[in-house]
C-alpha cells in the first residue's frame, strides 16, 4: 500500500484529521490482497497501513482530536489498546471516505458504482443481464455484499444515462421500489460503451481479495459525476453535488475548451422551478430553493405536474395532508394520477382563493425545498498518486473533468498512431516479401536460422524505404504466411489499403497537433449523437420568499375558559374569542397581574382567572393599558398606565410588585387618546378609611412601561373601581 501523508493541505483541501470527529471504536476493513499490487499498476486510493505511525497525519490535528498522554490515567500513550485504536479509526476513516462513500474526480463514480459498470462492460454481449446475476458477479470485486451492490445498479439505472433498464425499477417520481433483482434485467447503454470503457488506457489493480483485476478508475471522457450527481455521508464529511443537464455540460466543456467563460446550474429529473441565487457554485455554503409547478385547472382545483428534487409524490401528499390536518391549510381532497408524469390534483372546498392556497402549499407542504449542495470529490496527486478529499466548486469539477478528457484523448490518439505505424510496418513488409518473391529463398535452407538469414538478406535492399528497422519477430511473422495468401495476393489492394493507413496516420498526428480543436469535435459529436431529446426540465427563476403569517389563513376559531386559564381552539362549549390562524400567538393577563404569551394550540394553560385575551401582533403589541392593582405585600392600591413592549413566547411575566397582588381594574386602548382619564374609587366600608368615596385624576400618571409600579391611589383595601371620564 501506498503511504498517505496529509500534511501538504491547501484551504480547498481537508486532512482526514481536521475532517473527522474524535475517534470512536471501528472494525478495521479487511484489505488482503491489496499488498498484492503490482508496482506498474498501484491502487489510486491507498488506505493508511497499520504499520504507519498516527504522525503522519499531522501533529497538531492528532492534538486536536485525542486527549493527552497526562489525561489517560493507567498506561498513558503506551497503553497498546490505545495504539490500535488511533490506527484502526483512522484507517477505518480515510476507507470509508476513499473507498465507500465519495465519488472520484476522474470518473465521477463511487467504488461500488465502477464495480458494477466494469461488471457489465465484462459480462456485455448486447442483450440485456439478470440483475441477480450482474450482483453476483459484481461481488469477486466488491467486499460488501450483494444489497449495497443492488441498490447501486438501480439507482445507476433508474437515471437512465449508463445502465439501460428492463423490467420494473420502481419509480423515482413516487417512490416505489425496483423488483427483486431475479426479476429485472440491465445492459450497458451506448452512451456508457462510448465514454467509460478503453482497456488501453485503464490502469488496473487487483481485488480485494486477489482474485481478480478491476480498474483503479474508468478511463471517463465524460464528466459523469456532474451528469448523475452524487451524494454520500463519510466519516467527518459529506458530498451532496446536485445533477446537470446533458447538453449544458457539453456546451459548458466546449466554451472551456475555447477560453471562454461559463456558467452551469442543475437540471432536476423531477423537473420544478429552482433559485440558483445563492448556488455558490455548489459548494459548502450554497443554498437552491426549488419549487414543485402548481397549475391552477379550476377555481377550485389545482393540478402540481412538477416535484421539487428529492421528494416523491408520496412525501408530498402526505405533507399536504398534514397542514391540512394543523389547520395550515384548506382543501377537500388530494388524488394522485401519477404515471410517467407527475399529477397530483388538489381540490378545493368552495369560496378557496386558488392563489393564496398555491402560495400556502409553498410555505406550509414539501412543494418548496431547499437543497444544500457541498461537492467534495476524491482528487489524485499528479505528483504522488495519492487520493484526496477535496471541496471544489461544479465548474472546477468540469474544467477539471475536461482536461482529464482531452489527456485521455491524446492517450487513445497516441495509442491509435503506433497502431497505424505497427500496420504499415508490416503491411509493406508483407508487400516486399510477396512483391520480390524473397520466399522463394528460403527453399533452400536447410534451418531455421538460415531462413530467417536469407529473409533478412532478400529485405536488406528495401530497408531504407521502411519507417523503421526490421526485427526478428517482424521475420519471424513474414513467415507465417500461408501459401493460399501469397498466391491470392493482389497488389492494387495492397497499395489501396497502404495508402489508406497512411491517410489515417496523417489525421492522427493532424488531430495530435490541434488536440483542442479535436476536443472541441468530439464533445460536438457526443451532443449531437446524445443530446437530442434531452431539454432542461428544470427551469430557473428568482423565488420570493413568502411570509408564513402573511399567507396563514385565519380559518381556526379560538376559545377561551376565564376561570380554569386554558385556551385552545375549536372549543364550542367556551367563551369564542376570534378567528385566528395557527401561526397566531395569544396574548393573556390574569386577575394576579400576571402576563403571557404563547402560541395557539388544541389546548394551553395560560393562567387562572384570564381578565384580558387578545392575538398577539407580529410586529409588537401596540395597544396603551390602563391598570389599577391591590398590592398584595403593601396592602396599597396603583394606578399604572403602560405600554407592554417585546415578549418571549411561553414566558411568565409580571405586572405587580408583589406577590399575592390582584388586579381590581384594566382597560385596553388603541391609542394613548382613548386611555381612561378619570377613575372613581370606593373604598371598602370595613376598612379604617375616613373618605371612602374618590375620584382619582389618571392624567398624573406617567406612561411608563409594564415593570413601573405606578403612582398610589389609596393605602386601605378598594372595594370598586369605575372609569369617569
């Protein structure tokens, strides 16, 4: 195995270190055969040996992650548990996150899903495979068993664009499951064979086990994990890069190609209405709010033909289903008529605005989502050959992809050139050996070395006229040419498919020296022959975000019960106080002088004996309070005219001093104008009180705020209080 060292980090790159938690116990992953490696053909993604010290992961991540040697009580750092268990984490750490879960820069695909591929380019004779079959061959590569194997081929399939799919692979629109894989079948498409696949330009390594070769990545000439998208959750990291459209990507590489600038958003199979706002190019941080297409049919009906990415008409229906059962929002009832497309048809109940209830099913249901996309690919050092996580945006995944393209055009470009001359080689050897009659030399010989001694002889006078100089195995093979076709031998075809090699070589080093220009040709040529028929399904637009409250219809009535201090809604039985919505918050004060706000319910306590129950506004409270109290500490009675000010939801406030108070009168105006102005006091008769008839001018009280105690209005026990003026 290769040695990893992750000191050499720049800010895109992460260390497995500063990737992962604080190590936990794990399995150490069974890597028999990987030893068995040739050097010529080292694996691309080498797992920490557990012969390497936790050092060279960096010392300061390592301080970072594991408690010092002083902290560990019994054994310290020496404790040999402790040794194997910093090895086997991040052994186990930087598997999973090379090997499992995140795909590779030069192919786009995760180990598993190159497996399976590689499977079925092995077993491709054209017709379609039981997918039983294909997972069962897949696992002489693949060390996880036949379900992670199966969930990959259909999820490939299901995509449509690598694996071609027989039978029933379930439905991504509503999510159903594919079949049994003993009842399905799947084939390479044409697609796949043309950008996947070239044993000549694959480095390849051994399996797991040792048993088998497998290619260490596919030779793609395609940016495949742009096309399909990927997701996967590793160990201290995550990759999330959402699906592109075909054509765009093929625009975008070309438009790289030439030096120009571009741009590229998702396309969702599911189609919807996306905000690529804040896409920030897909990496960590970004933010796509995608909407499911709602037409209306009816006045009272309508029909969403769209899904938003990464919900199914099931999870969409029973969101729905749910706001109507909280009261979010109205309807009647939902039919799902879903096949190929997606419809599902809301209807209405009567006197529904069609617009609002649109708008509701964005705020309140799944027909709004917000994706966070965070691309992190596995990236090969070109100068060690060690793999990496990185995070980098779509666009360097593409620039990238497509400077692997054009390497690997040059390769098969390079390999094609020696062909043609290895052709030509031999074809005008052939030429000369028939064309001067040289076999006739050797029918003298007596052995092998003389013959091969006189062919070389008859050819010497030719030589100078070859490309290269004559070997033994280019004897050697003149030999094994059989009398029917020297005797069949016609010398106008010779020269015909002479000059046509030559023609073909001229257009190889041609296409070598303007290899762009040949990119360019070829990316035009893979749109044309798979571009058509595939239009962007998801369409881009600035989405407004839409206020919950605003929206909210008020089509819950609240309730309340004075003496027990519960309020909820949909009582019949108790006192109706207003319509209101679910979002609503309820303001209440009770006979202690006592204040809270919570959110409406089936069912609140807010406080015995309510005196004051109103909904609370969103934007404050901006009502004026007019409050005389009997102080319960004091005996004395204030008057306090406030204001309440800003309140936290499920919070207990008071507006008394003392404990025990009670509230003996409150008003609640609008506006500081309609406050009361004059009240009239009657003391209780049992007190000590010489005058217990008052009147007490308000307009001596200051407007303060909820926590003011107030200006006194008598010191003995007040038996009523009545507003004057």
């Amino acid at each position: 195995m290769a040695k990893k060292n992750s000191r050499k980090t720049d800010q895109a790159e992460l260390s497995f270190n500063q990737a992962l938690p604080p190590p936990s116990a794990a399995p150490k992953p069974a890597r028999a055969a990987a030893d068995a490696v040739p050097p010529a053909a080292p694996k691309g993604g080498p797992s920490v040996p557990a012969s390497d010290s936790v050092d060279d992961f960096g010392d300061e991540s390592r301080t970072a992650q594991l408690p010092s040697a002083e902290s560990d009580g019994p054994g310290g750092a020496d404790a040999p548990l402790r040794q194997h268990y910093r090895e086997w984490f991040l052994e186990y750490a930087s598997y999973v996150i090379l090997d499992r879960a995140v795909p590779h820069l030069d192919d786009g695909l995760k180990p598993v899903q190159r497996r399976v591929l590689h499977t079925l380019w092995d077993m491709d004779d054209g017709r379609f495979h039981k997918v039983a079959n294909v997972v069962g061959a897949t696992m002489r590569l693949h060390p996880h068993g036949d379900a992670s194997i199966g969930a990959a081929l259909v999820s490939i399939a299901q995509r449509g664009w690598l694996i071609e799919p027989q039978g029933n692979f379930g439905n991504t629109l509503t999510g159903d499951d594919a079949a049994a894989p003993r009842y399905i079948e799947a084939r390479l498409t044409p697609f796949a064979r043309e950008v996947l696949f070239n044993p000549k330009t694959t480095t390849w390594q051994l399996s797991y086990d040792g048993r088998a070769k497998e290619p260490v990545s596919l030779p793609a000439k395609f940016p495949i994990t742009l096309l399909e998208g990927a997701e996967g959750i590793a160990v201290g990291l995550s990759t999330k890069i959402l699906p592109h459209n075909f054509n765009d990507l093929c625009r975008a590489a070309i438009n790289h190609l030439q030096g120009k600038s571009f741009r590229i958003y998702p396309d969702f199979p599911t189609g919807g209405i996306a905000d690529f706002a804040d896409y920030n190019d897909g990496e960590r941080g970004g933010k796509v709010r995608v909407r499911a297409k709602i037409e209306p049919r009816s006045k009272y009906l309508l029909a969403i033909t769209e899904l938003p990415y990464g919900t199914t008409t099931v999870s969409l229906i029973e969101s729905i289903v749910t706001a109507n059962t909280k009261g979010k929002i109205k309807i009647k009832h939902v039919d799902d008529n879903t096949a190929d497309r997606v419809e599902i048809l809301v209807h209405l109940p009567p006197g529904s605005d069609p617009e609002q209830v649109t708008q509701q099913l964005y705020v309140f249901t799944q027909a709004q989502v917000s994706l966070s996309p965070s691309a992190c690919v596995i990236v090969r050092d070109p100068e060690t050959g060690e793999d990496k996580p990185q995070f980098i945006g779509v666009r360097e995944i593409l620039r990238r992809s497509v400077d692997h393209t054009v390497a690997l055009l040059r390769s098969e470009l390079e390999i094609r050139l020696g062909e043609l001359d290895q052709q030509w080689h031999w074809d005008s050897l052939e030429r000369i050996f028939i064309e001067e009659r040289i076999y006739r030399r050797i029918e003298k010989s007596q052995t092998w070395d003389d013959v091969l001694a006189e062919i070389r002889a008859g050819l010497a006078p030719f030589v100078a006229a070859l490309r290269r100089e004559v070997t033994q195995e280019d004897i050697v093979r003149l030999t094994e040419i059989r009398i029917k076709r020297i005797s069949a031998y016609n010398r106008f075809q010779a020269d015909e498919r002479i000059k046509k090699i030559e023609a073909e070589i001229e257009t190889v080093k041609h296409d070598l020296a303007h290899l762009t220009d040949y990119a360019i040709r070829w990316f035009e040529g893979l749109q044309e022959k798979f571009g058509k028929g595939h239009k962007r399904r998801t369409t881009y637009d600035e989405i407004e975000q839409i206020s919950a409250a605003e929206v909210a219809s008020a089509n819950q009535r609240l309730y309340v019960n004075r003496e027990e201090g519960f309020i909820g809604l949909n009582w019949r039985q108790h006192e109706f106080v207003k319509e209101c919505t679910i979002l609503d918050s309820v303001l209440c004060l009770m006979a202690d002088g006592s204040l809270k706000v919570s959110k409406v319910a089936d069912k609140v306590f807010m406080g015995r004996h309510i005196l004051h129950i109103d909904i609370w506004p969103k934007d404050g409270d901006a009502h004026f309070y007019t409050m005389v109290y009997q102080d319960g500490e004091s005996g004395k009675a204030y008057a306090k005219r406030f204001q309440i000010g800003g309140l936290s939801r499920d919070k207990l406030y008071s507006l008394v001093k003392g404990e025990g108070s009670r509230v003996l009168y409150l008003d609640v105006a609008g506006s500081e104008a309609a406050m009361p102005q004059a009240l009239h006091i009657s003391i209780d008769g049992r007190s000590g009180a010489r005058v217990r008839e008052l009147d007490f001018d308000l307009t001596k009280v200051p407007l303060s705020t909820r926590s003011a105690k107030g200006l006194t209005v008598a010191k003995w026990p007040i038996k009523s209080v009545k507003r004057t003026r």
